[in-house]
C-alpha cells in the first residue's frame, strides 16, 4: 500500500518535473540567439555615434544638450522633474544597459546555470536516499511554512514570467505574434506583473519570519562550502539547513527585498522624483529578477528530480529518516532525541497540522 | 433477493430530502468540520472528518439527484457505487464517531453533519455493514426489551432490593400517576441509586410516579444503529405504556440519546405528535426548583464540574437547568474550558459504547475530556447521562485518575434535600 | 467572429443557463419539501433560522484559533471579489448598460488596484490550504478545483484586461466570465446560495430546541 504511494507520488512528481523543466526550457532556451543578436545590433550603433561626434562643428552647444560632459540643466518655465533636461543622457545609458548588457548576459547567465543543471543530471542523476526509504517520517516543516512557501513560489512564477516576458518579448514573441499581438500580450504582461508584484512583499516578508529559525550561518558551514556542498561526492554534515540553503534563504530575502523596493518605485512613478532613480530602479529589478530566476532553477533542480525525497518536506511536511540522516545528520540526531514528535509524524505521514506532532485542541496553528 | 450493496444504495437514495440537497450543495470542502471533531484532532487522521464520514450519501446524491451526476451515470462517466463504498465506511462512521453534532455547530455554511451522518447510517444498516456490538444491542433490545438483556424479572428484583436497602417506595404500574419514569438499562444494573433518588425527589415535592414494568427502556439502539424500523418499534411501545398507564408527563432519564430521541426525533419517526408530555428529568427537576417544591439544604463543598451529555445540551437545549440545579447546593461548581453548546463529548456517544471494537478509539479521544479535567483539578465530576457516566468512569480508569469521582446529577440532588 | 460570439449568443446563452440554473437548483431543493417538525419546540424555529444566517459568518470562539487562515483567507477572497464585482469602474458601467439601466458611484483605480490584491491573495492562499492540508487534500473533489481556477481564470483575464487598451483582453475576460456563469449552477460555487437555506434548516432544528447554532 505504502510503496504503491510512492511510486504513485514519484509518477506524479516526474510528470509536474517534466512539465517544469520544459516549461523553463521552451523560455529560456529560445532567447539566447536574440540576445546575441541584439548585443551585436547594439555594438555596430555605438561605434556610429563616436565618429558622429567628432565631426560637427556646433559641437559645445550639442555636447552640452546631449549631456556629454556633464549634467546641465536649462531654464524653463515648466516646472517640474527633469523640465530643465532638454536629452536626458541618463536614459540612454539606461537603455543601453537595457539592451546591451541586463537582455543578453541574463539570457546567457539563466540558459547558463539551466544547461549546467542539465549536464549535472545527465552525469549524476537523482541522488537516491541512501539505503532506501526506511518509512520513518520526521516532521520538517509546519502547514504555515508550507503555505507561505507556495504562495510565494506562485506569485513568484507569475512575476517571472510575465516579467521575462517584457524584457524578452521583442526578440521572441514579435516574431511569432507580430507587433500588435506583442503590444496587447505587453500590456496584459504589464497589468499582471504591476498587479501581483505587492503581493510578492508580502511572501518575502513571510518567508523571513517562518523561515529565519535556523537559516543563520555558522562555522560548520564553511565545511559545507568547502566540500561543495558534497555535490562532488563525499559526505557533508548539515543541521536543520545546510550551507546550500541557508544561502538561498539569504538570497531570496535579499534580492526579494532589492525586487520589492526597486519594484514598489517603478509602480509609484509618479512620486519618484527624477528619472535617475527610476532607471537605477529598474537596473536593480532586473538583476535581482535575473539572478533570482537563475538560482531558483537550482532550487527547484534540488527539491525535485535531483535529489530524491526532497520535495516531501514541502507537500506533506516530513521527510524519510534515511533523507535526513544523509543529508541533515546533526538535525536528524536532534529529531530522534525526540521521539514524540517522530512517532506523530510517522503515524500521520506527516499532517503538519502542527510542527512535532499531532495538533491538540486549542492550540493554535498561528498565523 | 437484492445484494447489500442494492439494498444500500436504495435506502440512501431516499434519504435524500430538502436538507440533504441544501446541505451537500452548499459543501465547499472547506475542512472547519474537522477542526470541531475529537476523533479527527486526537486521532490525526484526515479520514475522520466529519463531512467525509457522509460519503456513502453524498455519492448516492451526486449520481442521482444531480443534473451533472445523472448525466455522467447515463454515459456511464461517473464512479459507480460499489460495495466498498459502503464497507469502508463502516468503521469511519459507527466507530469514529459518536453522533456529537459538535460539527454541526461549526460548519460555516451551516450543515447540520450528525442530521447527514445518521441517514449515512440507514444505509450502512441496510447493507448490513453495522458492528456486530450494536447489532447484538438491537436484537436484545428487540427480542427483551434492553439492549442489555434485562427483563421485567430484573427490574423488579432490582426494585425490591433497592426499597429494602434504602427503606423507600418505588412505585411500579401506577395508572393515572402524573409522572412516568422512564429507564436506561444501565440505570437498572449500575447506576440503581438514580431510581433511589427519583423516589427521595418525588416524595419530597409530593407528586406521584411510576416505573412501568411492562417497557421500562428509554434508549432506543434502531436510532444508533441507523434502523429506522426499529427505531418504530421501540418507540411504540414506549408510547404505548405511556398511554394505557395515563399518565401526562413521561421523564427522559439520564440519557443523552434517550432524551433527544424520544423527545425531539421521536414524533418525526413515528409520524404523529404524542399524547402526552416528554421531559427530561433535569428540566422537571429545574421546574419543580422554580415553583419552589423542591428545596435543598447543606452545601456541596469540594471542587466539582458538570459534564454536558451532548444528546442533552447540543442537540437537547437543556444548558440552563443543570447549571441553576448545581449552584443551589454546589459552592464551588468550576466549568471547563469548553461547555454547554460547545461540549465536547465523552466518546462514547452514538452507539459507540455498545460497539466493542471501536474501544481503544474511543479510550484514545478520551485524551480531550482529561486534560480538560486535568486543567480544572475536580475532585467530582457531575453529569446526566449513565452511557457518559459509565464512559467517563471507564476513561478515567484508563487513565489512573480515578480520585476524580463521577456521579449523577439528579443522585446528587436528592443527597442535598431539605 | 469569437468577439461576436462571445459578445452575442454565447453571453445570452450563458446568462439563461446561470440564472435558470439557479432557479431551478432552489426549486429542486424546495420541491422537496421537508416534512413539518412534530416534536413540541421549545422555541420558534423562525429566529434560529434568521440567527443561524447571522451568526454563520462568524466562527465560534472555541475554533477560532484552528480555522484563522481559513477565516482571514476566506474573507479576503469573498469581500474582495464582491467588492471587484460591483463596484469595479468597467463592471459598473457594464451592469448598467446590460442589465440594470442605471449606475451607481464606482471605486476609484487605486482601490480597485488594492481590492484586487486582497482577493488574489486570499484565493490562492485559499487554494494552495486546500491543497496542503491533509483534511482539505482528503475532501476536495474535481468539482472544487475546477471551481478555484475558473474563479482565477476569470479575475486573472479581469485584470489582464485593466488597460482596456484593446477588444481582445476584454473578450478574453468576458469569455471566462460565461464560462463560469455555465459552470456555476451545475457545481459546488451553488454555496454562494445554498448556504441560506443549509443555515436556515439546521438553524431552526437547533433553534426549536433551545440551542443557538
């Protein structure tokens, strides 16, 4: 019965897999060839402006309009942010930026680390629990961390996707959709992202409260680090999180926090003073996204197909004794110290009605 | 011959009425219920929520009383029922679950669950799929008149011993009395110093009564068992003595189930209103405290609390009378955390108790009521229903806290009287 | 050619199944009837029935603290959809062009913005829960997920639409919309009716005895 679960949940699990993977794929793998594109496009018309600028004779005039050498402001009557600014150089550059750095080497740094989980798997496959599952289940996470991670991973997908979408849908889906058919996909992309995006502060903010116990570095993680994280072989001793997770707590809560901010002043535009702040904003999110995405592949990679009896501590909350033992050994100790909270688990597979245990009447799960 | 399954699935069929259609729609799955249930919070084990205890109908409905269900059954697309359907129930609804309605009270879309749950019962009854204790409870309480054997020979021998060793009279056949007590069979072999204390009461408030000899049996095993023709049966001949001994008032005894089904489901069962009145003994204590016929003196010092018989408080509205009756004489009644309406139960409730089988589930969820009991520190514990009485003994045995004594709440009362 | 369709006979059809669905769904329900009660009440039915619909709405304090993400998730969603569906700008205008001939005051963008973060938000909280918790995993059927991503679907397309910058987000919008209103009468988003006359039925039965559901 119980192993016809699990081979039932494991088919289940190598399907939604499948439907990631190829979804990442069918993204991310067709915009590498624009990218390059767009990066050559935009070498060839910066070499065209330096021969430009040498050549004209109201060159003063020009550059101080063009903002060449320094900032300059003109008198107006308009008053208002930047009036004063008849070419606002800034935004070039931002543009610039744009199309010829943030568009091509995050293309290159997501098809990168996709194609280096791929080789990984290709070579090592799925790290099986070493031993096989004993059918001990130790409780690993509450109902409410659960939640809260995927609530945040949703809104997170969402935000991806229709922000990839933005950046790269002019290489990829004009082609496809033609301009008008972009325009209207842009637009609902746009709406979604601006919509949503609020919604991923709260998800930060409550993946840092729920998940902050027992993600703080300490000295055994530079052993972690030194080994790998025994991604080469070799056994690596971890308490409740390893080195590896500890890591993309702090880069969630980070770069969710640079998303949430930078995002929050591109929304409210209209009160942001300058145009500077926006473009610096913009470079921000789009790194952040970029790097986030990235990673996230890794993460997603680990708790599924890479390693076996991982994504269990995120569906019904506890995971094999063998799984922590080999991958968790100081918190697996810690765990069968304490039995109670062992044998609620393993006779509940898990509820996580309450962390350690079955809940008891009027204690609150807490929100 | 029909199979158990046809014969199931037949009776769940007409089960289904105005409510059942009310209620199955408005089902979101939310899961509250559970949240409300002792067998599920103790046990931990999801398949005891209350609403998925209604299964077995909630199937039958959507096949044949729904648009989509019924055109899904015709192009042969929906899941047929079969006899596991109704098997794997067995356990889920008889031994995990004592009819408590605390569900009920909490489904936030107002589904009365219990009301759901004892039509689930029809059907499992008529399939045959009922524990073998409370099949053997029926057929004694049909065939002997109890569920626990007893016959007219002992209670009348239980009468007469109690009138020689406690010096009182208990009259028995007395037509034309006002009262007619009512018994529960544990009342007879366990619990004798109730009827000892009737006799004390109605002396004292100087009103008559009887027992009837010829059906002295309140409870009624075709309810808990999901029988309705039982059910009948039973309690026709509860209207029946009722009726040739003329009396006006018959007394629900302290039974929980009793009470509501003689009281509340009974005329719905028999299809008629009876001709005369059904009280609990609790509410006819309270009346008779309130016209001033009965008077208590002394005073109950050591820390005590009541525990509501869910049949009584729940599903019975008798949540004042029990409270007015102890502060009388009790100075030092505690409540528990969660009382009245919002009880929780014994876990024996519902046919439970007859049901041998579901005994370390019910001595499991028992865990609820002892740390209630653990939080309050008692010395006494007070109820009004002898199936809770003899649960509440039992689980506190189990649990060596035996210094906490349990006693009847009417027994109590007649110790207090002027 | 789907824009006409979707904006013609797809839309009246819809609303006839939706609003004859209904109907018919509260006819079946009272055509059954139920019996009259023959026990002697203790109390009227009548203010049980009234008090069970009040008091529905808000969760017992005894399971109050078991049920809270249920509870706040759930009213998040619910208000929050209400709110949208009433008074959104584009809503309004379109109830009073379609079906009602009159309008009334329409929230302004930024609150519409908000109101639809607090739905989304208790939505798919409301459904990852669902999913997660053991209970929910257990007695969730097809009916009721089908029934959480129509809803997302149709608020998702909604707002996809929030430019109104072209016809073919808005049609996409309204086609989800008649999908539900067809799905609606047929599944268990009939709660958003039933649960009146379930309160009031189990209200009364417990009310005639004394006990305030």
């Amino acid at each position: 019965m119980a192993a016809e679960n699990r081979h039932n949940s494991g088919r289940v699990r190598k399907i939604v897999l499948f439907c990631v993977f190829s979804l990442l794929v069918v993204v991310t793998v067709p915009l590498i060839p624009y990218a390059i594109d767009a990066y050559a496009v935009a070498g060839k018309q910066a070499s065209v402006e330096k021969v430009a600028a040498l050549e004209n004779p109201a060159i003063n005039l020009w550059n101080d309009v063009r903002q060449r050498n320094e900032r300059t402001q003109g008198l107006t009557q308009v008053q208002g942010v930047d009036s004063g600014v008849l070419i606002n150089k800034a935004g070039e550059d931002w543009r610039r930026f744009r199309v010829e750095q943030l568009v091509p080497y995050g293309a290159w740094f997501m098809g990168g680390i996709l194609g280096a989980i791929v080789l990984y798997y290709l070579l090592k496959g799925t790290q099986m629990m070493p031993g096989g599952p004993t059918g001990v289940r130790i409780p690993r996470t509450t109902l409410n961390q659960r939640t809260a991670h995927w609530f945040t991973a949703g809104v997170f997908w969402l935000l991806a996707v229709t922000g990839l979408i933005l950046l790269y849908g002019r290489f990829v889906l004009i082609p496809i959709l033609g301009s008008e058919g972009f325009a209207v996909t842009a637009s609902a992309c746009k709406e979604m992202h601006n919509l949503f995006g609020p919604l991923f502060i709260l998800a930060v903010v409550a993946m840092f409260v729920l998940f902050i116990k027992g993600n703080m570095y300490n000295l055994g993680d530079l052993k972690w680090f030194a080994k790998g994280g025994g991604m080469f072989g070799g056994h690596v001793s971890a308490g409740r999180f390893n080195a590896g997770e500890k890591t993309w707590f702090w880069l969630v809560i980070m770069f969710g926090s640079a998303l949430c901010v930078s995002g929050l002043l591109l929304v409210l535009a209209a009160l942001v003073p300058g145009r500077e702040v926006l473009s610096l904003a913009h470079m921000f999110h789009g790194i952040s996204a970029v790097l986030l995405i990235a990673v996230s592949f890794g993460h997603i990679y680990l708790g599924t197909v890479g390693v076996e009896g991982t994504l269990d501590s995120m569906t019904t909350g506890s995971v094999d004794a063998a799984w922590a033992k080999a991958h968790h050994d100081q918190w697996y100790a810690e765990m069968m110290n304490d039995s109670a909270a062992v044998e609620a688990a393993d006779q509940e597979q898990g509820s996580g009605l309450v962390e350690g245990g079955v809940a008891k009447p009027g204690q609150a799960p807490g929100v | 011959m029909s199979t158990p399954l046809e014969r199931g699935v037949e009776t769940l069929k007409a089960q289904v009425d105005a409510r059942v259609e009310a209620y199955f729609s408005s089902c979101t799955g939310c899961g509250v219920c559970a949240e409300a249930c002792l067998f599920y919070l103790e046990s931990g084990d999801p398949r005891y929520t209350p609403i998925y205890k209604t299964e077995p109908l909630r199937k039958v409905w959507k096949n044949d009383h729904t648009l989509l269900g019924k055109l899904s059954s015709s192009i042969g697309l929906s899941e047929p029922m079969t006899e596991s359907d109704l098997s794997d129930w067995e356990e889920l609804v008889y031994d995990g679950c004592s009819m408590c309605s605390r569900c009920s009270m909490v489904c936030p879309v107002g589904i009365d669950i219990a009301y759901l749950i004892r039509k689930v019962k029809e059907g499992l009854a008529a399939a045959g799929f009922v524990p073998e204790g409370l099949q053997m409870a029926g057929e004694r309480a049909l065939e002997l008149g109890s569920p626990m054997g007893l016959t007219e020979k002992s209670l009348r021998n239980a009468i007469s011993g109690l009138e020689k060793e406690a010096g009182v009279k208990i009259p028995i056949d007395v037509e034309g009395a006002e009262y007619l007590c009512m018994l529960s069979s544990a009342e007879i072999v366990m619990y004798s110093e109730y009827i000892t204390a009737l006799s004390k009461i109605f002396s004292a408030a100087d009103i008559t009564w009887t027992l009837s000899s010829k059906y002295f049996e309140a409870t009624n095993t075709g309810v808990q068992k999901g029988d309705s023709g039982l059910a009948v049966q039973l309690l026709e001949r509860m209207v029946k003595v009722a009726t040739e001994l003329k009396v006006k008032t018959v007394i629900s005894p302290e039974c929980g189930h009793a009470y509501t089904t003689f009281r509340w489901d009974g005329p719905n069962i028999l299809g008629r209103e009876y001709p005369f009145k059904v009280m609990h003994i609790l509410e006819l204590l309270d009346q008779l405290r309130a016209d001033g016929k009965l008077k208590t003196s002394g005073s109950f010092d050591e820390r005590l609390t009541y525990h509501d018989p869910c049949n009584i408080s729940r599903r019975g509205g008798v949540l004042a009378q029990p409270r007015q009756l102890l502060n009388q004489f009790a100075t030092n009644f505690v409540e528990m955390d969660e009382c009245g309406e919002m009880n929780w139960c014994c876990g024996g409730g519902g046919g439970v108790s007859s049901n041998e089988r579901a005994e370390p589930l019910r001595l499991k969820v028992f865990n609820i009521k002892k740390r209630q009991l653990d939080a309050l520190n008692v010395s006494t514990l007070v109820t009004s229903c002898s199936n809770c009485r003899t649960m509440l003994e039992e689980g506190l045995e189990h649990n060596e806290m035996e210094n906490i004594e349990v006693i009847g709440l009417t027994e109590l009362l007649a110790d207090h009287l002027e | 050619m789907f824009e006409q369709l979707v904006d013609g006979i797809l839309w009246d059809i819809a609303l006839v199944i939706f609003f004859v669905g209904i109907l018919w769904r509260i006819i079946d329900v009272l055509r059954r009837g139920t019996r009259r009660d023959l026990s002697v009440p203790r109390n009227s039915g009548v203010p049980g029935a009234i008090m069970a619909n009040i008091r529905g709405f808000f969760p017992r304090r005894e399971i109050a603290p078991r049920v809270r993400m249920k509870v706040i998730a759930g009213y998040m969603f619910h208000l929050g959809l209400l709110i949208l569906l009433f008074f959104a700008a584009p809503h309004v205008k379109f109830i009073a062009e379609h079906i009602t001939g009159f309008s009334w005051a329409a929230m302004p963008y930024w609150a519409f913005i908000v109101t639809a973060q607090v739905a989304f938000a208790g939505l798919i909280l409301l459904w990852i829960h669902r999913l997660l918790h053991p209970v929910t995993r257990l007695i969730s059927r097809r009916d009721d997920h089908v029934g959480a991503i129509l809803v997302f679907l149709v608020m998702l397309t909604g707002c996809m639409a929030l430019a109104e910058i072209s016809s073919e987000l808005r049609v996409f919008h309204r086609f989800t919309v008649e999908l539900l209103m067809i799905y609606f009468p047929f599944s268990a988003l009939m709660h958003a009716i039933m649960f009146v006359p379930s309160r009031a039925y189990s209200g009364a039965t417990f009310g005639r005895r004394g006990v305030n559901l």
